[in-house]
C-alpha cells in the first residue's frame, strides 16, 4: 500500500513545533528565524513534503485554474486554439482544465457542473453545436465567476466572447466565387441554432445584394454537419432546378464529404461544381480535390485573445466587489486564402 502524504502536523510533531509556525516556515514568513525556516524545509525535503494546494487554494478562495470545454479536442481548430489558450495561462501562471462536449448538450451541462465543481477561477467555452438552453452557463454567473464564450457563441447581448467575422468572410468568398463567373451559387449551412450559421447566411444574402443579384433561399441548405447531412444537403442542391455551379460550406469537413460524395457520382470537379469552405485546415495542401478557397478564422487569435479577457476578468473582479455590465465583444476579421 502506498503511504499517506507527509502532512505539516508531522513535520511539526518532530521538530516539536506549531502546525502553525510550521506553514510559515515554508513560506518564508518574516517572523519565524531564518535557523528554523532551515531546519523546517530541510526536514520537509528529506520527509518529501508535498504542499496540498487544494487546501492552499481553499484558504485564498482562488485556484489558479481555467477551465475550458471545446466540442472536440482533436479538431485542427481546436487544437490550435487550446495551445494559445495554454500559453496564455502559463505565462500568467494558470492552470488549464480542459474537457470536451462532443458535440452534445447534455455532456456539456455535467462539464459544466464539474468545471464548477473544481472551483475554477474563469471558463471559456465554444459551445456545442446542438445547444439550445444556456441556463447551465447561468450559474457561472450567479457565482461570479467569469466566464468567456469563443468560436461557437451563443446568440445574447450579457456575454463576453471571442468570434471571427463570419458574415464578411461569407461576402469575400461569395464575391470570389461571382468573379470567377459563377451566378449559382448553393450555400450548405450549419443548424440553426448556432450563431456562426446565423452569420454565414446573412453574408450569402448581402454578396447577392451588392452585386444586384436575386437571393434564392433554395439554394440555402441546413445540414447537421454529419457526412450524411453533408451528403444529403449536397443532393437537394443538385436536385434544385438552378443547379449550382459553386457550393460554399460551413467548413472543411463538410466540403470534404461534399467533395467525396461528387465523385462518387461521377461529377467533374474541374468542371461540374467548385466549392470554398471555412477553416483554412492545412491538409488541404495535400490533397488534389479540395475547396477552392477557404475563410481563415485564425484559431490561435482567438484562444490568445479569449484567454487574455478571460484573466483580466478574473483579475478585475479580485480587485473590486462590484459587478460590471460592460462586455468584450471581439470580432476577429477573417480572411479568404486561395488554394491556387
């Protein structure tokens, strides 16, 4: 069996000293002399005495920790955001929780809880893409403790985020798509529950508008961003009776199903249809048949930019007992890359 943790009552026991003399030993109070702050930590050293930050952090009422929930940790976009999110923290001295939702409602309410559970001091969250109820994020709010959204936001004025504009990038890729000569263009969205697909469609609108150029909603497909709501989205645009030329989608991965799903059925992507996404993954060099082009959204920026909010609320509400009714609302201009 492995033995209990040296405690401070221990170390104390046997130099016949307070617990109390003891912790302020360790931590170099100036009114215990420098012979016993010797004596203290050698025999801490040779005992190996580990402090209990849990009960450390209990006495501050702070635990130098963030949690941050992501839908998926493996995705390039979140993986690059989170390293951002760790450099951040480190240099300022913070731990990070991560956890993952997966997509789900439900499992992000219990990441939630737990987070709470851990007695985090801020969260940052990108939230699910089947999230329709915030009020699990509300008791972050009852308990004062920050708490910033980045990415996937939801759709209120009384929070703090981090977003990349997705209603500009929308306009630069439709308007690159209508240079090339296209005048049918399909849109596969996102659910609609999620900010981000709110943003696109009213990018696809307003690049149809300026170029005095007629919106068709037919042309506007919401899929669940599956390969088979990808797929299907793809053939109710094909099946259209304006048949798009060019075809924007939410992301890379649904312009990578979209892609497969066209070859199957014989199409020419050099011919019959081309497509532009979102997210600028870089395995696309790799690959012969990918999007056009692609709205980079700059994932390291805003888990940087998200993180630095995040602490400096963190700090300001350790410096003052008032709440206040400002809010960081960052938009990050996104920017479209040619893939040649």
């Amino acid at each position: 069996m492995n033995k209990k943790p040296i405690t401070i009552k221990e170390i104390a026991k046997k130099l016949n000293l307070s617990a109390s003399s003891v912790s302020r030993a360790l931590h170099d109070h100036p009114t215990i002399g420098l012979s016993t702050r010797i004596k203290v930590k050698k025999l801490a050293e040779q005992l190996g005495y580990v402090p209990n930050l849990a009960a450390i952090s209990f006495q501050k009422g702070k635990t130098n920790t963030i949690g941050v929930i992501v839908p998926e940790l493996s995705e390039a976009f979140f993986a690059t955001a989170i390293s951002a999110i760790e450099d951040v923290a480190n240099h300022r001295n913070y731990t990070v929780l991560f956890a993952q939702s997966h997509d789900d409602e439900e499992k992000e309410k219990k990441l939630v809880e737990k987070m709470l559970n851990h007695r985090v001091d801020g969260l940052l969250i990108s939230l699910s893409k089947t999230t329709s109820n915030f009020s699990h994020v509300e008791a972050f709010k009852k308990n004062r403790i920050p708490l910033v959204f980045f990415d996937c936001i939801p759709a209120r004025k009384d929070i703090h985020y981090v977003v990349c504009n997705m209603e500009t990038g929308t306009v630069e890729a439709v308007n690159y798509l209508l240079k090339k000569g296209h005048r049918t263009i399909g849109l596969i969205n996102g659910p609609t529950t999620l900010y981000a697909s709110k943003e696109r469609k009213e990018g696809y609108i307003k690049a149809f508008t300026k170029n005095r150029l007629k919106f068709d909603p037919s042309l506007v497909i919401d899929c669940d961003l599956t390969e088979k709501g990808a797929e299907e989205a793809f053939d109710i645009l094909m099946n259209n009776k304006r048949k798009p030329s060019a075809i924007v989608t939410f992301n890379d991965y649904i312009a990578l199903y979209a892609i497969n799903h066209a070859k199957k059925q014989g199409l020419d992507l050099s011919k019959d249809i081309e497509f532009v996404s979102y997210s600028n993954l870089p395995l696309f060099k790799y690959i012969d048949f990918g999007p056009k082009a692609s709205v980079e959204q700059f994932p390291y920026r805003q888990g940087e930019k998200s993180a630095e909010i995040l602490l400096d609320l963190i700090h300001q509400q350790e410096n003052s007992n008032e709440d206040t009714n400002a809010y960081y609302k960052v938009y990050i201009e996104s920017q479209l890359v040619e893939k040649g």
